[in-house]
C-alpha cells in the first residue's frame, strides 16, 4: 500500500524534529555537568594559620628641646646701652650679652669707696685715743668709766668701718652686674629687650638655651600612658635624617594633661645624640613592647563579616570544602587583623572572594605566601 507523498514527508520531518531536540537536551546536560565540575575545582587562594608573639609599636611625633632653657637679665636696673647678640647667636661662658649705662653705679662705688675712707679714719682715731688712755692706768687723770667710753667708741668706728667695707664691696659688685654674661654655652632662642630701653632688676633680656644635653618633647595619649611608662626601651629618627634610629630614655612623664591637646607632655633624653640634630628638629619616637599572646596576622579581605561577629572560610586541606567558622580578631590595622582565636594552627582559609563562597563548597587551594611584617 502507497502512502501519500505529503503524509511521508510530514513523518520524516517529525523524525528529524526528535533527533534534533534529543541532541539540544543532551548538550545541555552535558554542559551542566561541565559547570558543576568547574566549581568543584575552581581555585581559591588560601592562606595558613601560623601563629606567633609579635611586638607591638606605638609611634609619637616629637619635637627636639633643651633639657634647660634659662631666662637672663640683669641683677640692677638701668638703661641698656649695648646688646651684642641676637636670636641664633651661639654664646660661649663669659660672652658679652648686653650692657647697662654704669655711670650711677661708678659714682656709687666712688660714694662708698669715700665713706670707708671716713669710717677707717674714725676707727685709727678712736683706737689711738683708746690706746693712749690706757697708759695713763694708774694715774690721778685715769677714770674706769673713760676707759669703757674710749673702748666702746674703738669698736663702734671698727664696725662702721666693716660696714663702710661692705657697702663698696656690694657697690662694686652692682658696677660688674651692669655687664650681663652668659653663665654656660649654649644658643639665644630669643630677645627680649632693646638698647634704649630701661630695665628692671631681674626683667628678661634673652633666652639662652643649653645645647650640651636635649631632650624630645612629645605629647601622650591618655590611652597610651601605660605604654609608654611600662616601656623598656625606646627610639628615634629625625625627619631630616630618616632611616638611621636612635636611643632614647623616658625622663619625665607629666601628671596631668595639656588643657589645649589634652596629652600629657613627657620628655625623653637622648642618650647618644647624633652629630646633625639641633633645636626644634621634628623627631618620630617609637616604643617597642613584645606581646606575650600568639595572634596569627590575616589580610582583611579574609574577614567574612557574619551578623555581629567576624568569621573566615576554612578550607578542609583533603576535600578543600569551606566551612564558614567566627573568630575573635585581638586588634585590627590598616590592612590586617589578628586573630587571636577561632581557628587552629596550620588550617587554611580563603582570603580573597570570600563573599562568594557558600558552605559546603569545594575549592582547588592555591597557597598564598606568608606577608611580612611591618
């Protein structure tokens, strides 16, 4: 029997519609298991838990002064007539500061030098006087009550002499102090007075500062103030010369804070001062402190934020399955965070992609390498 031309075209069409639509369904299984193989074995970079002691640094920005810094001015008043230094000059014991007008104090000195010359005159006189009377003991003109008299009047004009004698003395002294002097070495930080201007005993007239000791000033942190008392040993580098470390020694920690910064102001000696250093320098201090607690250092992207608590994705080193696990991060720093528990030695965890990681899931572990630290 002869079928129709149409209804065998018709038949052979649909034939060819199932073989194609079998093979669509085929490759498309195929490419399912294709997907699901390449997730299995998709890498991930892991890291090892190592942990460790690390010492922990605190950095504070100081600033190079002098351990002494003395105001001088002079012990009499007067009219400055000479300055011979200015800010920056480096002064030497027994330099020339300034100098006051000495013509009032020349004329006290030639006053006082005239009134001893009177009073030692008296003195000879009544001790003369005194000595010639008692010659006369024994006689009718001798008296006891004239000899207490002439006696008396010796050792008055005597004391008035002494006095007379301390008075130039002192008038002398005053004529010196009119010249001001530097005591110690050191460099003028700043000028307080002008020639022409009159001065009061004991008024400023410049700053010296002592360069044979200095010192480095820095403001603390309330936070930080256990740090830096408990701290053994600390250091410093100049700004101007950075890269090359020197030691440095806690001298005097204030008890209470600036009002302004509200730090409280310390100062640490230098103990072997470098050759290049001078008067405000800008010098960073560090404290070196060891931490006795192992923490394991992990970058921050290993850190999977779950609800309230930090956690990281455990990879199983058979399997390489991940296991989201929380952690307790002991500190965080600008690109690390230390972990203090949660995770075990030796374990591996993801640290990049972590937000695309489910549980349960296997990963092909590629080994990143340990960071440095700073």
């Amino acid at each position: 029997m002869r079928l129709p031309i149409k209804v065998i075209v018709l038949a052979v069409g649909a034939v060819a519609a199932g073989a194609a639509g079998f093979a669509a369904l085929s490759l498309t299984a195929n490419a399912s298991r294709v997907s699901a193989n390449e997730a299995v074995v998709r890498p991930a970079r892991v890291l090892e838990i190592a942990y460790a002691t690390q010492a922990r640094s605190l950095v504070l920005a100081g600033t190079v002064v002098p351990r002494i810094e003395t105001t001088l001015g002079f012990r009499v008043p007067g009219k400055i007539v000479q300055r011979s230094v200015d800010v920056g000059t480096v002064v030497k014991p027994g330099d020339l500061i300034a100098q006051l007008d000495p013509a009032d104090h020349r004329l006290a000195v030639d006053n006082a030098r005239a009134a001893l010359a009177s009073a030692e005159a008296d003195h000879i006189r009544a001790r003369a006087d005194h000595e010639r009377y008692q010659q006369l003991r024994g006689g009718a003109a001798f008296t006891p009550q004239t000899l207490e008299q002439r006696q008396m009047l010796a050792a008055t004009t005597l004391a008035r002499a002494d006095q007379a004698r301390s008075q130039r003395t002192s008038a002398e002294n005053n004529l010196a102090y009119t010249e001001l002097r530097a005591d110690t070495g050191g460099v003028v930080t700043a000028v307080q007075a002008e020639v022409g201007q009159v001065m009061s005993q004991g008024q400023g007239v410049v700053r010296v500062a002592r360069t044979d000791e200095l010192e480095i000033v820095v403001g603390v942190p309330e936070h930080r103030l256990k740090v830096v008392r408990e701290s053994a040993a600390a250091g410093f580098e100049l700004w101007s010369d950075p890269g090359k470390r020197h030691a440095a020694k806690l001298r005097e920690l204030s008890p209470s804070a600036d009002p302004t910064s509200r730090t409280y102001p310390a100062r640490f000696s230098i103990v072997d001062p470098p050759e290049f250093i001078g008067l405000g320098m800008t010098a960073t201090l560090s404290f070196e402190r060891p931490d006795t607690t192992p923490v394991a250092e992990v970058p921050l992207a290993a850190i999977f934020q779950q609800g309230t608590r930090p956690a990281v994705w455990v990879v199983d080193k058979a399997t390489g399955a991940v296991e989201l696990r929380p952690v307790i991060v002991a500190r965080w720093r600008n690109d690390t965070a230390a972990i203090l528990s949660g995770v075990k030695d030796g374990e591996l965890i993801a640290t990049a992609g972590v937000h695309k990681l489910e549980a349960g899931q296997k990963v092909k572990p590629v080994l990143q390498a340990a960071r440095p630290r700073s």
